[in-house]
C-alpha cells in the first residue's frame, strides 16, 4: 500500500472498523449484564462446592478462546485472587461430547465456544451430568448471550470481553462467603487494595441483591472501559497498523510465512491470529510458535523459558517470513528474545503490546509497535483483539 490514496482507504476502513463496533459492548453488556452477575454467583457457588470449569469448542479459532478462558481461571492476573479449576477440551483427543461424558461432574461448569454440532452434542451431555452450562451461540445452553449483528470478530471481541468478566467477578462472590450456599460466613473485611475496584466488597455479606447489583454496574462499567481502549488503540496506532500490514502483506505475497507468539492468554492470542490468518476468502502462510507442547516444554526444561521463541525462529523463520509477537507488558524476556533474533534473521517485525509498550516500544526492538496504553490486563488483551482483527483485514486491503 503506496501513496495517499492508499494510506486514506486504509484509513476508512479503521474508521469503518471502529463505526461496525460502536454501541456495541454498551448494548450487548446493558442486555447481559444482570444475566452475568446471577451467573457469576451461580459459578462461585459451584466453585466452592469443588467444581472446575470444562470449556469446549471445536474451531481453530473457538479453540484459542477455549484455551484462553482455562488460562485466565487457572493462571489469575489479579494479584490476590485464587487459581480456579479450568481445563480445555479440543477435538484433538477425541469427541466432545465423549469426552464430557468421560470428565464432567456434576459440579462442573461447561462453557462452550461456537455453534458447531459438536459443541451442541457436549453441551447436552453437560446437562445431562448436571453441569451448569454456558455458551455463546444457540447449542442447548442454559446460560446463553449471542452477540448480534454476525460479524465474526466483533461477536469474538464481544465474547473474549465477557469470559475475562466471568473471571473478574465471580471472585466477587468468593469475598462474600455467606451467600455462597454451604459455605459458612466470613467477618465483614476491608476490601484493602482491591477497594478502587470493587468499592462493595467491604459490605456486609447477608444482602445478595445488593452485590448482585454491584456486580452489575461493574459490568457495565468495565464494558464502557473496554469500547473507549479499542476505539483508541485503533485510532492512535493507526500509522502502525497501515505500516505493519503493509509489510505483512508483501511478505505473504512473496510466499512468506507469519511466526506469532506470546504467553498465557496472549498465547492463545497468538494462535486466534494463526487461526484467522489461514481462514477466510484468501487462507495466508502462518505458523503458531504456541502450539506444541513438546517443543515448549523441551526448551523451558533443557536450556530456558527465555529461549522459547527465539529457538523456533532459527528453526522455521526464513528470508522473507515475519513475526507478530503479542505481549501485555511488553517486557517479557522471551518475547524480546524472539524479536531480536527475528531482526537477526532479517525478518519484518510487528509487536502488539500494552501498558507504556515497556521495552519493546522504548527500545524501538520491532518495526511496527501497536500500543494498548492500559494497565488491565484483560482489558489490553481485548483491545489486542481488536487489532489483529484489523491487521487481518487490513492485508488484503493493501493489495487493493
């Protein structure tokens, strides 16, 4: 993409971008959001009696999102808050719906990603085990909140926004121990450092209504958050973005392959990024450096974690391929690793990061720098969504 009329048409279609999602999380999480705070109760509830939450999807993309939710509710971010029983289930080992009927108890929580009649046929043996069940598309559900309007990124962004809520504010309810059925109540505590947060967890703990109602303002106050840092880290990393897919689209059309990486949730960033790049109307070159656990854990255990992604780089980058690395911090050893050897091999570089960018955008260590300028973590993965999605669709507009 050369010249002003190209950098305009790009231009249009970020502002077309951010038009498509506007209104959006206020209307969809204004519809949800006393939905989401009764639910939430319902799985601290579940939570305290020994269940885990079981997601499934069947899609390369839902199952980055099946990967994510698991991450987030084992791994939490906040600090203070508990790990939480989560795992993944994936059409690779086996049918879903078998594998529930193998692994679900009755305890459980079953989120299920996708309108795939796999995914159905899971969801339904879910019930049948009494679990409580959650989706996010018509499959048999008892809980369910189906994004409007049919665009496929925007319903994701929509639904990776309220899985992170789930997360955030079913701890609520753990701070709250006597509305938790057969838990016994705790004395009313200073809710501490978490007090700008969430100002009701001081409050007494005999009145569900009122944190019900709490955690419903918070819902909607956190939709409002997240609509303001997409729309602003489309449109103050707009030269970036136009840039990076730019260079991203003549390394694909000269038969060049897309590397992306992260950790944690960013790594299943990664791989709905792999995902996306290899679907659609023109399927694109892209490798997941996420993918496989026995690489993973074979460099984490013989050499390092900070030579995770820096040793696939050697391996697979070739001249004419790039990476895209995706970190909230923008500081990770392991992801700058990656960065520097993929300039050593010659490669193009795009970094999405939040916070200030950290290193990677203080240092300048990748030709295309994407900020979030957040401090929440879930809300700069998020906003990270919304700019691979654009990055997507801004390389096939650069060969216009």
């Amino acid at each position: 993409m050369t010249g002003a009329p190209a950098t305009d048409r790009a231009g249009r279609a970020l502002d077309a971008a951010i038009e498509r999602r506007a209104g959006a999380d206020a209307a969809f999480f204004a519809e949800h959001a006393a939905r989401i705070a009764t639910l939430c109760h319902a799985m601290a509830e579940r939570f305290a009696r020994g269940g885990r939450l079981i997601a499934i999807g069947s899609s390369p993309q839902d199952q980055s999102d099946v990967r994510h939710v698991a991450v987030e509710f084992v791994h939490p971010v906040i600090v203070g808050k508990r790990a939480l029983p989560a795992l993944g289930l994936v059409p690779a080992a086996g049918a879903l719906a078998a594998q529930v009927e193998l692994l679900a108890e009755a305890d459980d929580i079953v989120i299920g990603f996708g309108a795939d009649p796999a995914v159905a046929a899971a969801i339904a043996a879910a019930r049948d085990r009494g679990c409580l069940t959650v989706a996010f598309a018509a499959v048999g559900a008892e809980w369910e909140a189906i994004p409007a309007g049919g665009d496929a990124f925007v319903g994701q962004e929509l639904t990776e926004t309220l899985y992170h809520l789930l997360w955030e504010l079913v701890h609520v309810f753990f701070e709250h121990r006597g509305l938790l059925a057969g838990r016994t109540a705790g004395a009313v505590h200073d809710s501490g450092a978490s007090a700008f947060l969430y100002p009701f967890l001081a409050e007494g703990e005999h009145d569900l209504d009122a944190v019900l109602e709490d955690v419903r303002r918070s819902v909607l106050m956190k939709a409002d958050e997240i609509a303001a840092l997409r729309e602003r880290t489309l449109r103050e990393s707009r030269a970036e973005l136009v840039a990076a897919a730019t260079a991203l689209r003549a390394v694909l059309d000269g038969g060049g392959t897309v590397l992306a990486f992260g950790n944690g949730g960013s790594a299943t960033d990664a791989t709905d990024l792999v995902a996306d790049l290899r679907s659609g109307l023109r399927p694109r070159r892209a490798l997941d450096l996420t993918a496989d656990s026995g690489i993973l854990t074979a460099l984490a255990n013989d050499i390092g974690p900070d030579v995770l992604f820096a040793r696939q780089v050697i391996a697979y980058g070739r001249p004419g391929d790039a990476v895209c690395a995706l970190s909230t911090s923008g500081g990770s050893e392991n992801i700058i690793a990656g960065l520097e050897e993929a300039r050593r091999c010659g490669l193009v570089t795009v970094a999405m990061v939040g916070y200030d960018g950290g290193r990677i955008a203080a240092e300048r260590l990748a030709d295309h720098v994407v900020v979030t300028p957040s401090q929440h973590i879930p809300r700069i993965q998020e906003a990270q969504a919304i700019a691979y999605h654009a990055l997507r669709e801004l390389i096939e507009l650069s060969g216009a």
